[in-house]
C-alpha cells in the first residue's frame, strides 16, 4: 500500500483535536482538585524547597468549606465572622447598620449599644450552622523568614525555629499509579 505525504498530513491532523480534547480534560481535573483543596495537587513543596520555605505540616487550619447562603460559592468558616456578612445579619434581623460599629478592617464591637453584639454573633453561628459543608483534607503549610539585613534574617530564623516545630517535606503526593 502506497501511502503519499497528503494522506499522512491528513491522519496527523484527525488526531489533533483527540490531542486538544484530552490536554483539556485532564487540564479540567487538575483545576477543579486546585478549586476545592486538594493538597495531593501541586503540593510536594518542590518551588518552596527551592525558596528556603519551612514546611510546618498538614494539621492546622480548617477542613470544612460552607456554602455561602447568599451566593451558593464554598467559603472558609471566616466569612461568617467578617464585617459585609454582620452587616447582611443585620439587616435580616431589623437591626439598622451604623457605619460607627466598623473599622478598614473589622468591627468595632465597644460602639455598638448592649445586645447587638451578641444578636449578631448568634445569627452569625446560626447562618454558619445551618450551612452545608464539605470536608476537605487541611493543606500544607510554609513559612517564608526575611529580616531587613542578613544579619536580621539569620536572628529571625534562630527564633522561628525556637518556637515552632518544622517538619522534612512530603516526600510523595499521597497516590500513587497502579500499573
């Protein structure tokens, strides 16, 4: 069989879109285990080897993701401690929001008159509480030490070791390939 340089240009180029479908699917997985926090992704530590990070484990920080009430997006149990959501409780529950019980970056709880304080940590618990979470494994965690000089960093460093516990990096993602 005779086989000319047109046909092969021809069958090379069927299987290009094969090729893009499946760069594109595994693409898929790879950013929706990104999205949700799976820490098998990505998270060997190689570029904070590399950057001098100290690698502090996989045990703190939270594991549950809570679906916002308002918008059905996964947030972190902070969202229901933050100052736009007290603000939303608030209004759920008739209080008027006076722009004096907030600040840049949180709340001002000594400014508001006795009680709210307490209406809104309540319906704070009870929003989150009512919530539908997902479980998801804790992720890495790493530090990063500088001090404005050398000299500086090396003091940081000697006190950052003093008063927490670092750990050799994960050696393997968690999985393995079966073959």
């Amino acid at each position: 069989m005779n086989v000319d340089s047109t046909q092969i240009v021809f069958i090379a180029l069927q299987f290009l879109p094969l090729i893009f479908s499946v760069v594109c699917h595994e693409y898929a997985h790879g950013w929706m285990a990104f999205k949700l926090g799976d820490p098998t992704a990505k998270e060997l530590g190689t570029i904070y080897q590399a950057c001098n990070f100290y690698y502090l484990g996989q045990k703190s920080g939270g594991s549950k993701k809570y679906t916002n009430p308002y918008n059905g997006k996964l947030v972190s149990d902070r969202y229901f401690r933050q100052k736009t959501a007290y603000r939303k409780f608030a209004g759920e529950i008739g209080i008027t929001w006076d722009m004096n019980w907030q600040h840049k970056t949180g709340m001002l709880w000594g400014n508001m008159p006795d009680g709210i304080e307490a209406q809104l940590r309540a319906k704070s618990k009870q929003k989150q509480s009512e919530s539908d979470f997902v479980e998801l494994p804790s992720k890495h965690k790493y530090a990063y030490i500088l001090g404005a000089s050398k000299k500086e960093t090396k003091k940081l460093r000697k006190i950052f070791l003093d008063r927490n516990k670092t750990f050799d990096y994960p050696k393997d993602r968690g999985w393995s390939i079966s073959v």
